[in-house]
C-alpha cells in the first residue's frame, strides 16, 4: 500500500516543470509491457505511438495524426488505454498532475485509476444524426466515468454525482475548466 502512493504521487511535476516520473515503476504496478513508454515528449504520458487513426473512415472529418493510445497519466493508469491526439493527451496529464492527483492527496488518498468511457469515436455530438462531429471525432475528447484510488475506493459519476462524496468529482470536474476548452458533466445535458 505504502509503495503504491509513493509510486502514484512520484509522478508530477517538479517546481521547474520537469518530469520526476520513474517509468519503470509506473510500469511494474500497472504491469504495462515493454513496448508502453512514454510518448508525446513527455515522460508522464505513457503509451503506444499508433497510425493515423481514422485514416480509412467513410467520414473525412474524423481522425488525425500524432495518434498515441495513452496507457496512464502521471501515475494513473487509463482503463481501458485511451486513443487521442498528443495535445490532448498533454492537457490529459495537466489536469492529472495538477488538479486529479493534488485534490486526492489533499483527501489522504491517490488516484490509481481513471476509467474511460470513452475516447477516439468517429461520431456526431451526442450520436445525434444531424449533429456536428464530436470532438471524440478529432481525439481531442476523453470521458471519464469513475476514478478508483490507492485505498481501494471508487467514485463513480454515475452513482456518487450526487452522493456523499460528490464533493470530490464536482471539485475535479470544476478542476477541468482550467484545463480544457470544453467540460461537459451530469448536469450539463441529458446525454452525459
């Protein structure tokens, strides 16, 4: 228990912005292979670079390049792994490392998992017809659905929104605003 918080909150930044993560580490108590190393520049965002996603979709509007599948976030495995831009994958990590992991060791905890609802989708707004594409469609979008922590508890937005501990998602969810250009959560509109 004491070596998963020390490997979970030893992957952040340092004062001057530099990477403090041991690679290693993160891959021994996620049990990632080999070949998930970092990626995008960054050694906090590890991954796999894959091709160009979307490349052969019937719709030209989705896909794009600099394509990873992003395995865990300053610390925080993704489950399942997550396919995006590397620009979204670095934003990823800044909410991560600043806003995600912060409030949870400020509650005696660390974050070990956030779970993915989804990523890379070519598809409109919502699955509605008629609707623009969505930014899932660019991979520039990650929905998160719960987190699970070092202790062994899980939050999850569908059962703890507005629950007892709804205070920490909501505090995260306001967290993200900082951070990305559009945050969408359970009271924004039916579809989430």
């Amino acid at each position: 228990f004491i070596l998963t918080l020390v490997v979970l909150t030893s992957c952040g930044r340092s004062e001057r912005g530099s990477s403090d993560c041991d690679v290693d580490a993160v891959r021994a108590t996620f049990g990632f292979a080999s070949d998930v190393s970092p990626v995008c520049g960054d050694a906090r965002i590890l991954g796999k670079n894959i091709p160009n996603v979307g490349a052969n979709s019937s719709n030209p509007g989705c896909g794009f390049n600099d394509a990873v599948r992003v395995y865990a976030l300053s610390g925080v495995q993704l489950s399942p792994p997550a396919r995006m831009q590397c620009r979204t994958a670095h934003i990823a990590e800044t909410w991560v490392s600043r806003h995600i992991q912060p409030t949870a060791s400020g509650r005696g905890d660390a974050i070990r998992t956030a779970h993915v609802a989804a990523d890379y989708s070519c598809r409109t707004r919502n699955h509605q017809r008629g609707a623009k594409l969505s930014e899932h469609a660019k991979g520039t979008a990650i929905d998160i659905k719960a987190f699970t922590f070092a202790s062994g508890k899980r939050l999850s937005v569908l059962d703890d929104w507005d629950g007892p501990d709804g205070g920490m998602l909501k505090a995260l969810f306001r967290a993200s605003f900082r951070i990305w250009h559009t945050a969408i959560g359970p009271d924004g509109d039916r579809f989430h």
